[in-house]
C-alpha cells in the first residue's frame, strides 16, 4: 500500500470518528427539537353565551357538544433550539376572561425585541386551540392566519382573518366573514339572519340548506360558488367588473342583464335578497346536490 492511500485511508478513519462522536450530540438535539406544552381549562357559561377567539396562527377549532361548559384545549406547539424554546414557552401567553354568559381566550405571542441580531431566532412555533362548547353559542373569531374550523353550533359566527383557511360545517344561526386570501368554505349549514362575506383572493365554497332574508358575498378576485336547494326563491343582484363571470343553475323567471356585467332576476318567484359583487372573480349558483 503506498503512502498516497495510507493517507486516504487515515482520513476517512478521522472523518468517521468525528461523526460517531457528534451522532449522539445530534439525536439529542433532533429529540429536542419538536416539543409541545398541553393544558386545558373550562368555564360554565349560559345557553345562547359568546365565545371569543384570539389567536395570531396555529389553529382555531370550535365544536358543538351537549355540555353547559367551554373547554379549551391548549397545545404549544414548537420546533427549534432548547434555548430559543424555553423562551418561547415561557413569553407566550394565552388569556382566559370568563363573565356571566361570555368566555374568551386571547394568545399573545411574544416579540423579538433585537436590534442589532444579525441571526435571529430560527424557530417554528404555534398555539393549537382544540374548542368544545354548548351548541347554542356566539361565535366570534379574529386572527390572522390559524387554521379556522367551526362545527355542530346554533349561533351566529363572525370571523375577521387574513391568510386563514376558513371550514364552517353544520351550524345554524348569522354568518359574517371578513378575510384576505385563502379558502372560506361552507358545508350543511343553514343560514338564520344575515349571510355576509367579504373577501379578496379568497375561493369560496358555500352549500347552505336554506338562507335568511339577505345574503350578500363580495370578492375582489377568486372564485365563488354557491350551492342551494333547488326550491329555493331568490332575488339575484349581481354586478361584476369587466373580467368577472356570473352563471346560474336556476332558472329565472325575469332576468335583466346590462353591458357593465350585472344581471338582475328572480328564481322560484323571489325569496331571499341575494347581493353578489365580485371585480375580476367568478360566481356560480348551482343546485345543491340530491336536491330537485
């Protein structure tokens, strides 16, 4: 064996040591890595009470079950340096305010106050929020870009969010949404008091099994379409911008149509004062499926 691949031969041993040695440093921190906190509070609160939210990302889920409690179920969820983890652990807030029939809960992340960091913090971290409440509640959300589900309640909701998937399904009360990109989407729901959504690069999906007196949907750009029985009697006001689309399922007993893009009618002789607005989106009504 000659000099030249004695020397390969010794490096690749050095190489291997190296890494046997710093293995264990590694696991360890990989361990560390991904860690989570999980706690969990409950308030009594009345029938027909509000539940607000707070919650800048991570996620937002609230459940109907058929208790006279809120239960909140708190996970802190994060990836990164054990240094820079047990900072976070410790500056991170979530705020419980519990009066009479009203339960909030408010999480405030904490704020890098560095001025002269040159790395910063290099971490991933969130506040998971697993809601169970009494079916007949308020709902009120605001965030800025959580994971947003709602489910199984008699209540109004209002949600104002940016960069929020929005999932409403079986719920039975007033919907107001107000949100910036993303996705809105409604399943089985039906619709007691106003339907209201405002959105801007926002595709929505909407299947309700009955609306109240009005409904209006506005969007900038996305695309939106709307799923209704086929009984359904509907006063259709829609005006869109010179690249929107409007397109209906249901036939119009009178229908109007000008060369700014709105179209005016009526289905199953008028119901429902339905406003459509929409500057370069799309919108359809389309028949809710198994309906005739």
């Amino acid at each position: 064996m000659n000099s030249k691949n004695k020397r390969i031969i010794a490096y690749l041993i050095a190489i291997a040591g190296i890494i046997a040695l710093a293995t264990p440093k590694l696991r360890s921190q990989a361990a560390g890595n991904a860690q989570a906190e999980h706690f969990q509070r409950s308030f009594n609160v009345s029938s027909g009470g509000t539940l607000n939210v707070d919650n800048y990302k991570g996620t937002i889920h609230v459940t109907g079950s058929d208790s006279n409690q809120v239960a909140v179920d708190v996970t802190k969820h994060f990836e990164g340096s054990d240094s820079n983890r047990k900072w976070w652990m410790e500056n991170v807030q979530v705020n419980f305010r519990n009066s009479g029939n009203h339960v909030s809960v408010e999480v405030k992340y904490p704020q890098e106050n560095c001025i002269f960091c040159f790395q910063g913090m290099n971490y991933t971290a969130e506040v998971q929020l697993e809601i169970h409440v009494p079916r007949q509640i308020n709902v009120e959300v605001e965030s800025y870009k959580p994971d947003i589900k709602v489910a199984a309640i008699q209540g109004d909701i209002r949600i104002k969010s940016y960069k929020a998937p929005i999932d409403i399904e079986s719920t039975t009360g007033a919907i107001r949404i107000d949100t910036y990109k993303d996705s809105i989407k409604l399943h089985n729901v039906t619709v007691h008091g106003p339907l209201e959504i405002k959105s801007y690069k926002a595709d929505a999906e909407i299947e309700a099994k009955a609306l109240g007196e009005t409904a209006t949907i506005e969007s900038d750009k996305g695309t939106t379409v709307l799923r209704l029985p086929a009984n359904t009697g509907l006063d259709i006001d829609f005006e869109g911008g010179r690249r929107a689309s409007f397109h209906s399922d249901f036939p119009m007993n009178s229908r109007t149509g000008n060369l700014d893009g709105s179209v005016r009618g009526t289905v199953n002789q008028g119901g429902t004062r339905l406003h459509l607005r929409t500057e370069r989106g799309s919108v359809s009504l389309e028949k809710l499926s198994g309906s005739f």
